[in-house]
C-alpha cells in the first residue's frame, strides 16, 4: 500500500482501506462506522463480498503461518524487530 491508500487503481479504495483497517485493528465504534460507510456506500451485496475478501486473505495468512511456511527473505528482514519485540519466533520452538 502507498501514500495514496489503493484509490489511484481501485475504485473508492480509499474507502475498501479504512474498512480493512477497522476490521483488522480499529475499536468497536471504527469498525462499525466502517461497515455502516461500506453499505452506504457500495450496497448490502458489495459489502457481504467485501467482509468476505478480507476473511479470505485473514485465514490464508493464518494457514500459511501455522504451517510453517518461511517468510520471504524481504519481509524476514523487514519483520525482525517487530518479531523480536514480540516473541514470535519463540514460537517455532
């Protein structure tokens, strides 16, 4: 993602992002304005396809990690603090 939030090559990306990051990170109260903001917005069909592409990329995430699927090397490198700090490599163990 860039500066520019996916709205320069999807249409009302903008919006798509800010509902991503409410699912996966906000506060209840961001969350729901989020969803309200998406059914407004692109309709009761659109936003069922939404929640469920973003459920589909969470869970994939989530098999490849409990596989043990390595990291590329990019995001090793890019990660490491960030899994230093939290331990996660404990994990692996």
């Amino acid at each position: 993602m860039d500066e520019n939030k996916g709205e320069s090559c999807v249409s009302n990306g903008a919006l798509l992002t800010k509902f991503v990051e409410a699912i996966l990170q906000g506060t209840y109260a961001e969350q729901l304005a989020a969803r309200q903001s998406v059914r407004a917005t692109l309709g009761d069909a659109a936003f069922v396809d939404t929640c469920a592409t973003v459920a589909s990329f969470n869970s994939v995430v989530k098999i490849a990690d409990g596989t043990g699927i390595p990291l590329e090397d990019a995001k090793e490198t890019k990660t490491m603090e960030m899994r230093d700090s939290l331990r996660l490599n404990e994990f692996r163990r």
